[in-house]
C-alpha cells in the first residue's frame, strides 16, 4: 500500500482547518494538532509533509499568531485555499430543534450566529473549537445540547445536522497558507501566480512609500499588507505582503530590485499558484 502524503492542522477533527486539508489535498492524510506551533513542528520534524496555517478571514480579518510565527518558522509557502465556512447546526441523533436549549462553539462562530441564537431562544456557551464542541456534546449525551460547526464534525462524531449554513453573513471564508520544508515555486510561465513576502525598511522618512511605491509603478497588484513591531521596538516595523505575480515575471522582478536600497532585510516566503481571483469573496 502507498504510504499517503500527511497534512497538519491547528485543531480537533472535524474543525473547517481539517475540511481545508481535505478538499486542498485530496487524499492526503490529515493530522490534527493542538496548536499551529505544534503543527508547524509537525512538518519540521517530517512527522507532516505540509501544514494548513489560517491567514485570514473575510469576517474578522488576520490571525494574529500566524503573522508572529511564520516569519520564523523556517517553512516555505507552497500554495493557499480559500474555504468558505459553513455553520451548522448540529446535535444528537434523534434531537429537533425545539430541544435545543444550548448551543456550544468557539467565540468567533457564536459572534456569527446572532441570528439562530435569537430565535430559537437558546443560551450561547463558549468552547475552545467548533470541532471541539461537537465532541463535548456527544460525549454528554443530553438532547438539549447543540453545537454550531462543519457537516464534517457532525459526520466524525455520529450526530445530526439540524440546519444547514445558519451563519448571518454568506461571505465567511477563512484563506490558509500551505507551508513546506522546501520551497516549490511553479513555472514563471502559469497564470495567476502569488508572491509573499517579508520585509523590513530603514527607519527613514519615505522609505515604505518608495517601497510600496516600487510595486505600483512596476503594475504590481498589491492583495494584502500586514505590520507588526520587532521585539517591542517602534522604531522597526516590519511588513508582510501579498502581491500577484512570480519573482521571475518582468513586473514583479523589477519591484523586487528595488528594494534591498530600501530595506534592511527581506525575504520570499513563498510563490505559489493563486487559488482564486483575490478581488472574489464567493466562487
């Protein structure tokens, strides 16, 4: 038997990071890991091939702790997904809705269920994951239970969906980085390539306009711009970017030559094949 390709995620069975990996890497094994930390471990000690790291999200944008770790996590982007979370509602075997009397999941998705949580009356109960919180209310065992969460835990766990996409916006969609040992940048030849990068600028007056400046006169399309301070020093920002393109692409090369006269360090973290148009919130 092939032995199938291993793909970590933060988090229990089940959970919209698992169902990422699954319809990312299609028969790829999935591997669930307490933290990103923990699943970024994973592939350096060649326990995972690749890990499923969540970026960002359409309802409450950047994940902060993925910007802290991967400029240091030693990995190489290698693609991203764009999955699209869909809530539902789910309980026992047996449960209807008129027995709900709690609904349990993580923080972020009762703030995205203000809706259902006002109408059927039910008192919101935080867990610390929607996967989670489909094993807790299986493992109780009371038809008064209900968790929000994907079809996919509800299949794991042995429990009946109630309702389908019960979230109060149709446009949830969490974007994932995939990140590797080993870089894998695609042809320059394919369409629709990203390029993330990671830099910080000299701590003088212009020096981030005539950076970001370099990709807007090269026709660059800029898709995401992210800062955060270096070992508590407001003197030294650094910046990670998203820009469509491949380094070894005209436009991109000449912005990217640019800057070392404008930085005190950067670095690539990843070109990758585009997973869809950025401008799209649904396709």
């Amino acid at each position: 038997m092939p032995i199938m390709p291993i793909i970590a995620f933060q988090g229990r069975p089940g959970a919209y990071s698992d169902l990422a990996c699954r319809q990312a890497r299609p028969g790829w094994t999935t591997l669930p890991c307490e933290s990103f930390p923990a699943a970024i471990q994973a592939v350096h000690d060649g326990v995972a091939d690749a890990a499923m790291l969540a970026c960002e999200n359409s309802l409450v944008g950047r994940v902060p702790e993925i910007h802290t770790l991967l400029p240091e996590a030693g990995l190489h982007i290698v693609g991203e997904y764009f999955q699209r979370v869909e809530h539902c509602l789910i309980a026992l075997p047996g449960a209807a809705l008129g027995d709900i009397r709690r609904i349990h999941t993580h923080p972020v998705a009762l703030g995205q269920v203000r809706r259902l949580i006002a109408e059927l009356g039910v008192t919101p109960v935080t867990a610390f994951d929607t996967a989670g919180a489909a094993e807790l209310i299986r493992e109780w065992g009371r038809i008064e239970e209900g968790a929000i969460a994907s079809e996919l835990a509800a299949d794991l766990n042995g429990l009946t969906v109630l309702r389908r996409n019960v979230e109060d916006a149709g446009h949830n969609t969490t974007r994932f980085y995939i990140v590797a040992r080993d870089a894998a940048w695609p042809d320059p030849a394919l369409s629709s390539m990203m390029t993330t990068l990671l830099f910080r600028v000299r701590n003088a007056p212009g020096m981030l306009y005539r950076a970001l400046g370099a990709f807007a006169d090269a026709g660059i399309n800029m898709t995401r711009l992210e800062s955060y301070m270096l070992e508590g020093s407001f003197a030294a920002t650094q910046f990670l970017l998203d820009v469509e393109g491949h380094p070894q692409q005209s436009g991109l090369a000449q912005a990217l030559a640019i800057l070392p006269q404008l930085c005190d360090a950067w670095s690539i973290l990843g070109v990758y094949p585009s997973s869809r148009p950025h401008h799209v919130v649904n396709s």
